[in-house]
C-alpha cells in the first residue's frame, strides 16, 4: 500500500481556496472567470513544475501527463473539474483535481513505478453556473451538446458568451487533445458526496457503482383568474389551492414507492402572480431520481394517473427531460473497492444522485468515481467542507486504485 502525503493534500487544498475567495469563506470562481484563470495558472505552474506535460483541447480542457515506463502504453486519468457555483465551496470539483495532483506528486516523490502515463485533468465548466448547461465541455467531447451553440451561449445575466471568454482565456487548444478512446485507458473522478449518507453512516469512502437515474416533469394547473375582494370563495377555480392539493398527494403517493426514491418539486410559477387576483395558473416542476428505473417508471405512471380536473382547475404535464441510469466499470469499482478495504477504511458502495462529467465520461472510456464525505451533507455553499483527514484518504483510496488499474490493464 502506498500513501499519499496528508500535508500536501491539505495545503492543496488551502492554496487553490484562495482562487476567487469570499470574505467570510467559500469562493466564487466561475467558468473562465479572472479566478478561474488564476487557479488554472496555479494548476499548470504545479504540473510543470513535478515534470508534467500540459495541454488543452479546443474547448479550455486542461490534460497534464505525467509518462510512463511504456512508451505505447494509453494512459490513465484523473479528473473533475476547477470552476464553483455563486458563492460556492473548497471542494465540489476541485477536489477531485487536487486529489489527482497529489497522487501523480507522490507517484514522482516517491519514484513509484508505472507503466501507463498519468494525467490529470480539468474540464471547463462543469457547473454552467455562468454558462448553462452544466457539465458542458463533457458534454461536447461526449457529443451531447453541439460545440457551435454552446460557444454562442451568453453568460447568466451578461454579454459574453462562452466562445469569447474561452478564446480570451488563452486556454484555446488542439480539438485532437480531447478525452480519446486511442490515448486513454480509464477515467477516475474523486469527489465530495454532496449529501449526508456518508457522515450519517459513520464512513469514510463511497465506492460510486454509477448516476441514478431521473424523470423530471412540469406539472400545469389552470385555473381562472379573478378579483380578489369580489369572487366568492364558493366561484373560484384557484390553481394555487389545486395544485397545493396535488402537491400533497404526490408526497403521499411518491413517497410510498420506494424509501430510496427521491424526489423534489422545488420550483414554483404562479400566474399573475399578484396578492389581489385569483391564481390563474401554476405550473411546478417534479425531478425524481433512483437508480432502479423501474422504479422511476412508476413515478411516471403516478403522474400518468393524476386526474385531469382537480377542485375545477385543469390539470396536464410536460415530460421536461429525462437520463437513463448510469453503471461505472465493475473492474474499476473492484479496484477502488480493493484499494479502500487493504487501506482499512470502511465504505459503501452508493450511487451518485448528483451529475458529474463521469457520467459522460463512462459512455466514452471505463470510468469510476471516489467519495468522501461532505459535512452536514452540504455543497454548493461557503461552508462546504470535508476534513484533511478525509480529503486525505480519498487520496489515498485514488493512488492505490490507480496502481491497481496501471498492473491490471
Ligand atoms: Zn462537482
């Protein structure tokens, strides 16, 4: 068993923090943004500086190497991503960066032999909290988002689009540099869970078997509008009153599927919209995700089934979008799996309920991901946070499946 240096990770994670700092923690560094910049600046500095080779693809992608014993070998890769929501964490994203980088300088401080080259890596925009969609440059390797219309995109309440803070970045590489089946053997992603199962249950890692998968529905209730002071309640078709109705029923009925289903109707239009007129209209949005999708099927039928006409208002839905459950590689997960129980540290093997660039990723090249805990279950937040203990022996779980991956394939 190798270990990685729990003084590095920590202070890792401490110098990237300062990239886009907020009074009081936390950081804002979004995608391309002048901290955002800064952090990659510092990530290249970093590479080089431990021997790496640094390159981008045509869309900001940073890929640092680190070379083998063989020549011909494909290599492995570690990445996530460096940019933060508004007022975001030292964690989400970065985390998984700084845990590659302190794996590959451990692999050179302490002449680790290998056969694959080893790369870390940096997607841009992951959490398209300035250009939306989130996961985006994945997204275009994978196919999924056309290059085009994404580099016209404008950033959230702004003129720049994604094109023109990419091509000032300075960050513009070679298109043939991307994430490739011919140069790459297999991906890792380390990263905080974003949830509290793991704290809750006392553990130090979550072996990631993949991404749950999810339905997400707007549901419409139309009502009519009228006066406030003049229609009788006994007259009124209110869609608020209708749809707090529907609401309340599917928490009943979804909440009797299954106890790991999740799901949440977390945003809310209202028509007018103004406190002396009757509600017009009201449409919710309903997001589920589990990883059995038959399971998923029957949150469906559920929305399926819901009547047409509820306390005079009608009711229909729009099928907004939806994704098939994700499954890591089984060999990947049995040598993350094999890394966390020869380290001694206890585990469960979960699901991700959250997206992340691996999920792609694993459509393209065997791909896995790391857990470590998050406090409280928080992320996207200032107080984001997870141990340097923690931090560490994911680390520590990364290098030794890495090791694992380099002999066995
Ligand atoms: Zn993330």
């Amino acid at each position: 068993m190798y270990t990685t240096s729990k003084e590095r990770m920590t202070e890792k994670i401490t110098a990237f923090s300062k990239f886009g700092a907020l009074e009081g923690g936390g950081i804002t560094r979004l995608s391309l943004s002048a901290p955002a910049l800064e952090a990659r600046a510092e990530f290249k500095r970093r590479t080089e500086a431990l021997g790496l080779t640094v390159v981008s693809d045509d869309i900001g992608n940073i890929y640092a190497t680190l070379p083998g014993s063989d020549p011909d070998a494909k290599r492995i890769v570690v990445g996530s991503h460096a940019d933060s929501v508004r007022s975001g964490g030292n964690y989400d994203g970065i985390y998984g960066v700084l845990s590659g980088l302190e794996v590959i300088e451990t692999v050179v401080t302490d002449k680790i032999p290998h056969r694959h080259p080893l790369t870390v890596m940096i997607w841009t925009n992951e959490e398209g909290a300035r250009f939306e969609p989130a996961m985006m440059s994945s997204g275009i390797v994978l196919g999924k988002f056309e290059k085009e219309k994404m580099l016209a995109v404008k950033e959230t309440g702004g003129q720049t689009t994604f094109g023109e803070a990419l091509r000032s970045s300075g960050w513009v590489g070679d298109a043939k540099n991307r994430l490739n089946k011919e140069e790459y053997l297999a991906y890792f992603e380390p990263h905080i869970e974003q949830g509290p199962v793991l704290e809750e249950q006392d553990l130090e890692i979550g072996v990631v078997g993949g991404v749950v998968g999810m339905v997400n529905y707007d549901i419409i209730l139309d009502g009519v509008a009228s006066h406030a002071g003049t229609t009788p309640q006994t007259y009124r078709k209110d869609a608020l009153r209708a749809a707090s109705k529907v609401i309340t029923d599917l928490w009943e009925q979804l909440g009797a599927i299954d106890p790991e289903l999740v799901f949440t109707m977390g945003e809310i239009f209202c028509k007018p919209n103004i406190h002396t007129i009757v509600p017009a209209q009201i449409k919710f949005s309903l997001d589920a995700r589990h990883r059995d999708m038959g399971i998923l099927d029957k949150v469906v039928s559920v929305i399926k089934g819901l009547p047409t006409e509820v306390l005079g208002c009608t009711l229909y839905y729009d099928e907004h979008w939806g994704r098939k459950t994700i499954e890591f590689d089984a060999q990947l997960l049995d040598f993350v799996e094999g890394a966390t129980k020869e380290l001694g540290y206890t585990y469960k093997r979960m699901y991700s309920g959250a997206g992340h660039d691996a999920q792609y990723v694993s459509e393209l090249l065997p791909a896995v991901m790391i857990f470590i805990p998050s406090k409280d279950g928080l992320s996207h937040t200032t107080v984001e946070y997870s141990t340097p203990e923690q931090t560490w022996h994911g680390a520590n779980v990364l290098l030794n499946a890495v090791l694992k991956a380099d002999s066995a394939l």
